[in-house]
C-alpha cells in the first residue's frame, strides 16, 4: 500500500499539473513542461553548494571514481539541495517523491492542483458568460454551483490532508472570485463592480465555511499544537541567494513575464515609463542597496516590489483570461514568499535556531507548485514578446538561457537518483510491492558513540532484522483487535526501535518519533523513561509496574532490544516467565511473551526517589534525514539557575526554573527548586499547582493532594476545585474526588468541565443515572468541547 500510495501521488501529481499548464497556455507542450517543472525538476542547489548542499563538487569527487558503484560514492548527496535556506527544510516536489515521503505536504499535492484547477475553471466560466452581455453592464459573475461545491469538497480535504494548504488555496479561491467580478465587468467597464465583487466575496465566504463543514467530525476532535503566529525579526531571514538556489529556474521566467506584462499593456497606450516598470526599477535598486548593507532585507524588498507591480498589471481587464490566472499564480507565490519571511506558525521549535523549519517547509512547497505552473504557463507569452521586440536572435537567446537553466535543474534527478537508490539496505529482493520484503534480508551497524541508547561498553552492535521480519509476518497473521505491544522506543530512523508498531499498526507505549511534537511533553518523557527501565533494569518488580500501569497485553523481544538494551535487563524476562510472561512466538532471534495475571495494584506506580533521578540518555540528533534534535535547554538557563540560587524562595523564578526542568523530565531537580518557593508562599495558587503537577508525576499523591487543596483553600474558584477533584478522579480517590468536584460545581454551575469529571465519577461507581445526568449537563454548557464525543457516549449507554 505505501509503494503504491506513492506512485499514484506521482501520476496524479503530474497529470493534473499537465492539465492546468496545457489549459493556461494552449498548447500540449507547454503542458508536459509544467508537468516536468512541478514534478521532476529540481532545484540550483544541485549544482552549486549552498547550505547542505555539496553541489556539483560533490558530483565530480564521486565521478573520479567512475561510473560503477556512482551512487554509494554519492553517499546521501541527494539530500543536501533540500535544506538550503539555513535552519530551514526546502523540500520541492522530486525530492519528495524520491525520498518517498509519505507525508502529508505529499499526499496534499494532487489535492492542491485540483483547487488550483477549479478555481480557474470557475474564473473562466465566469467571464466568458458575462462578457456576451453589455460590457458595462455590472451583472455578477455567472458561477457554477456545481464547480463551487466541488472547490469546497476540494479545500476540505486539504484542510484535513495538510492544514498548511488551507489558507493558501482559500485565498486563491477568494481571489478568482473577485477576479472574476472584476473581469467580468468587460474589456470597456468603467469603475469599479461593486456589487458583483461583494457578492463574490461573500460567495468566496461561504466556499470556506463550507469547505470546513463538509469535515466537521475531524475538526470536532483536531487539536493543532501550535501557538499562534509569531514574526521573524528583520535581522533574520532568507538571503536572496539561497531564494534563487531554490527557486531560480522559476523566479528568472517570471521577472521576464512580468515585465513583459507591463510593457506590452502601457506601450499600448504610448506611455514611455510605466508604473510596474518603474516599482520594478526602484525595487531592483533597492534590492541592490538592500544587499550590500542589510542582506537578510533583501529579498523582502525585492518581494514587495514584484508583488506591488504584479498587483497593477492584475487590475487590467484586457490581459486575457489564461495569462491573467498564470499572473496570479505567480502573485500569490510572491506573497506566500513574503509571508514566510515576515511572520512564522509557532510550533515546537519555537524558541531555538529552527524556529521557522515548518513554516518555510509547508508553504515553501506551495511556492514551488505555484510558480512553477506561472513559470510554465508564461514561457509562451514571453517567447512572443521576445519575438516581437528582438526579433528570432532575442527569442534564441532566451530559449539557450532556457536550456541552460533547465539542464542546472535536471543535475538533481539525475545524480539524485541513483545517491537515494543506493542509500538504503543492501538487500536483493528483486521487483515487489511487498514493503516489508527488505527486513527478510536486511542487517546493519549501528553507531552507539553517534546515536547513543547502547548498552555500557558497545561501540558498534550489528542488527539483523531477518528474525523480526517472520516474527511481524506472524503477529499480523496470528493477532486480532488492538492489544498494546511493548518493544523499544529507540530512535526510529536510526535503530528501528519502534518496528514492531510501524509494521503491525499495533499500539505500543510510546514510538518517540514526533511524539513530543503532538502531545503533552511531559507526558511523553514519563512513558520514554518506563520504556528505557522496562528493557535496561534488573528489577522484576519495576517491570510489572510499567507492564502493569500500560496495560501491556504482548512483551516483544528482538534484534534491537537484545543488540542495544543490557543483559541483565532482558534476562529477567526470563525468570518471569510461569508467573507473569507466557512464550507465545519463540526463536532464537525473537520471544514475544503474552503478559498475564499480574495484580492490579501494580498499575499504581512506586512513588519517584527524588534523591536516586534516574533518567533515560538524551535522546540522538536526528542528523541528515530530519531536523535536528531541538529539545535542549534554552540558552538562559544557566542564569536562570544562578539567580534561583541566589534567592531560592522567589517565585517567578523558581516557577520558570521547576518548569523548563519538569518539560526536560528532570522531576528531582524541579522538586529541588520548587519545594522551598511553595513553602515560603503558601498563597502562590500557581506555584503551588506547579508542585503538585510535579508530585503527580512522581507519583507522591498524597503530598500532591495536599498541593492541590492549599491552592484551593487560598482561591476557592470551580477551576481550582475542579484541578483537585480530576486528579483525585484519576487517582481513584472516588470519595474524595466527589467532594472536590460539587465543590466546583458549587462556585460556579456554568463552569463545564466538573459537569463531565462528575460523569466519569458516576460512571466508575456504577451510577449510569448520575453519570448520564451529568454528561447532558456538559454537553448543553460545552456543545463543542474536548470531550463532547464522551461524554455524548456516556449519555448514551446511560440511556434505557
């Protein structure tokens, strides 16, 4: 399914990017060419070495060594022309198929160049109905509802397959339907349609609404782990060069369109210099001015004047149709270009060098898409200007600079391809469709110094998959439903660990890749350090509280965990087994036990030793493949930690401090901090919820509890006695808890999240009447809220 989820991408992804080309010129040719440039071209930086990329210097070192074995000289070559911009990712549509990765920037491109279809058919539609009417006339643009709830379906799925894509392909959405009102108002309209531009803003409106209607069920359980927008500072940035080596091939054709564009309709006209002539002319000195003093500015400049000009060149009606809608493509490449350049999508890795790394990533992307159908869509139409202002000598001088930028970015798939070919398993498995045939075969080294998570004394164990492969073929034959497999978490890209889940799409305790970039840190660190114990300690009983606490129904057992994790850590499993761990699969290579009979108090962990901080290694940096690893301290905690020092009972400061520690997984030093700053304000409600997030966590509930109570005592609000009643649910001190909660409920009766605690409370007890009661009472306070879907279902089985 994945290699054949791939390859249909690819033939989708060209297909549609042929259609529109070959539509918005006129001409088959021009079709193939947007076709090659959205979807096999690469970018400059396969010839020239900017940021990762070793460029053709690369190239000629693993050409000295011949033809043969060209590849495994190229080593990961191909990898390079991807991460351009610094701390950054520039990935462009090739690259993404060739390292197939099945994301959803990928998977959201046929999707994309369906809504970029739709919009022009719906653009074109409409002028051409309406221009067979009194040109002056301001009757609204003529649309088709079937092509608009088509755009609609169309922009959901994108909201759903890739988020990022949503507000590009709704503003060029927005944006035709203006064009067309405006348009439409005919080639000798006089002033402005105002009626026909609000009723296609307010049309535009609805397609967007609708648009994320027609998914309601998904964004009524969604959540986005992002925090808002925030702005690149101006000493920050991209350099022009870098933009060019991403986008060059591009940026070339489409300066000659657009000046193009506004000398042929101006010289119409007998006007010498013309405004996009001259924002262009003060632009590119700008730009020139901007360059020698202020580099990262730049760029920026140059946007702004491009985009100025394009804007007055959009505002003729007499461009036609198909030029026009190119001309728009490029603008909105502009101006997604500028806006990653202004401002950044807070996310992860906010905070650290890589700060932008998504932003410019996603919508980097779209940029390619977009100006490569302009790029492809205007090559036509310069040519003839060409044509007519030099004659044939003009136009074959633009076609060999052409050739020549085409041949620089035809240097990538072509060395491109044969660095990623061989940059995989040595297997021979011949021609298949079966992605796991690889591990049947597949062995490799793994770098303990490099990557790290290596039992004491290894340097460098070999991993031979051959035993994992029968033994996934057997747990996809042999288990039904969804039991929990435990197995190890160790980095994915490097040792595999997380194999097992991947292959069988069985639940596991934690599969570390992405996982703190999509849940709550803290919550991801706890279940990496009882994954890390389960496989590395010695202590039979530790291992049944993790087991126990996860309820873990399998204990997989294989080449990672016996190659990577300690002896004596994986021998217990062995002196488990009668009792609590039952042989289910079992060979030399691998034992997968079926964990049985172990008693419930076992899931309630041991209270955490603040003075004995056992804490897995840091986790390896991901190197070439991904992102670098961007969990570490930030730079000012040496400070922080020094003036906490200094003065150990100030509040803001020992919050900040117990905090950047208690995201880190460093639960004694945040104890540490925090003890003496809660003691010595016993009034700080949020010094004091701090601490008893932290004795949770370390599973000292009692003294949580008395956390908890101080704050609520201090400020008796619902939200406060609410934070008690839901720990003490979880806890399952069930009397307790009740009392907590119809204290909150007592405060404030509106407040809704007490209303959904006391339902899970009354459903625990076996009250479906009080249960039910207080589920319905929820829903009508939060309709839409994060847990409606639960509680909808706890009134629902309440129900006779």
């Amino acid at each position: 399914g994945f290699n054949l989820a791939v390859a249909t991408i690819f033939g989708l992804t060209l297909a549609g990017a042929f259609a529109i080309a070959a539509q918005l010129s006129g001409r088959l040719r021009y079709g193939l060419l947007g076709a090659a440039f959205v979807a096999l071209a690469g970018n400059m930086a396969g010839v020239f070495a900017v940021g990762w990329s070793r460029g053709v210097a690369g190239i000629g070192t693993a050409l000295g060594g011949g033809l043969g074995d060209l590849g495994a000289r190229l080593g990961d070559w191909y990898i390079g022309p991807s991460r351009v911009i610094p701390s950054t990712i520039n990935e462009f549509p090739f690259f993404t198929f060739l390292f197939a990765d099945l994301h959803p920037h990928m998977i959201a491109l046929p999707i994309s160049l369906l809504a970029i279809a739709l919009a022009y058919a719906i653009l074109n539609a409409a002028v051409r109905a309406d221009l067979r009417v009194r040109p002056a006339d301001e009757r609204p643009a003529r649309l088709s509802l079937v092509a608009l709830a088509l755009l609609a379906l169309t922009l959901g799925a994108l909201a759903v397959t890739n988020s990022w894509d949503f507000p590009t392909y709704g503003l060029l959405t927005g944006l035709a339907l203006l064009g067309a009102a405006w348009r439409s108002h005919g080639l000798r309209g006089r002033g402005v349609p105002w009626r026909g531009l609000l009723r296609n803003g307010l049309i535009a409106l609805g397609v967007g609404v609708a648009a994320l209607a027609l998914y309601a069920p998904f964004f009524d359980r969604y959540h986005a782990f992002v925090g808002g927008v925030g702005t690149v500072p101006l000493s920050d940035g991209t350099q022009i060069i870098d933009y060019l080596a991403v986008y060059g091939l591009f940026g070339t054709l489409l300066l000659a369109a657009t000046i193009g564009a506004a000398l042929r309709f101006y010289q119409a006209r007998q006007l010498r210099l013309t405004l996009p002539t001259f924002l262009l002319m003060i632009g590119g000195l700008l730009t020139v001015v901007a360059g020698l003093t202020a580099p990262q500015l730049a760029l920026r400049v140059a946007l702004i004047a491009l985009i100025l000009a394009l804007t007055i060149v959009l505002f003729q009606r007499p461009v036609g149709t198909p030029a026009w809608y190119g001309l728009l493509l490029a603008w909105l490449g502009l101006a997604v270009s500028l806006g990653f350049e202004t401002v950044f999508i807070q996310d992860h890795l906010a905070g650290g060098d890589w700060y932008r790394m998504n932003t410019v990533f996603k919508f980097g992307m779209q940029v390619w898409v977009l100006f490569a159908l302009a790029a492809a869509t205007a090559l036509p139409r310069v040519l003839r200007g060409l044509g007519r202002m030099g004659g044939a000598p003009a136009q074959g001088a633009a076609l060999a600079v052409l050739i020549a930028l085409g041949l620089t970015s035809a240097v990538y798939p072509l060395f491109g391809v044969p660095s990623r070919v061989a940059n995989r398993f040595a297997v021979d498995t011949g021609p298949t469709l079966d992605g796991l045939a690889f591990m049947r075969e597949a062995s490799f080294s793994y770098d303990c110094a490099a990557y790290g998570g290596c039992a004491p004394g290894l340097t460098q164990p070999t991993i031979d998959l051959s035993g994992d492969a029968a033994a996934i073929a057997w747990l996809n034959e042999s288990i039904s439903g969804t039991p929990i497999v435990a197995q190890s978490n160790l980095w994915f890209y490097r040792s595999y660990g997380p194999r097992i889940a991947a292959n069988t799409g069985l639940p596991t305790i934690l599969s570390s890749l992405h996982a703190d970039e999509q849940r709550d840190g803290a919550t991801v660190a706890r279940r990496e350090r009882d994954v890390e114990q389960l496989f590395r300690s010695s202590d039979v009983e530790e291992a049944l509280r993790i087991l126990a606490r996860y309820r873990v129904n399998y204990l997989y057992v294989g080449a990672v965990e016996h190659a990577l994790y300690p002896a004596e850590g994986i021998a217990k499993f062995d002196l488990m087994r009668g009792s609590y761990l039952e042989p289910v699969y079992e060979t030399p290579e691998v034992q997968i036990y079926a964990v049985n009979g172990i008693p419930a108090a076992y899931a309630q962990p041991e209270p955490y030793d603040f003075a004995a901080d056992v804490r897995p290694e840091p986790r390896p940096n991901a190197g070439e493949l991904v992102e670098p690893d961007l969990n570490t301290a930030p730079a000012g905690l040496a400070a922080l930690e020094r003036a906490v020092a200094a003065n150990p009972t100030d509040p803001p400061l020992a919050f900040g401090l117990a905090e950047l520690y208690r995201r880190d997984g460093r639960l004694a030093d945040a104890a540490r901090v925090l003890e003496p700053a809660a003691r010595a304000n016993p009034t700080d409600v949020g010094l004091h919820h701090l601490w008893g997030d932290i004795l949770t966590a370390a599973a000292r509930y009692s003294e949580a509890e008395a956390a908890y109570l101080q704050a609520a005592r201090v400020d008796g609000s619902a939200g406060n006695w609410n934070k008690l009643g839901a720990a003490l649910l979880q806890w399952g001190e069930l009397d307790k808890a009740e009392i907590a909660l119809l204290q909150a409920v007592s405060a404030d009766p509106n407040l809704p999240e007490p209303h959904y605690q006391l339902a899970i409370l009354f459903s625990q007890r076996g009250d479906p009447a009080q249960a039910a009661a207080n589920a319905r009472t929820y829903l009508n306070l939060a309709p839409g809220g994060p847990w409606a879907a639960e509680a909808a279902q706890i009134a629902a089985e309440a129900t006779p």
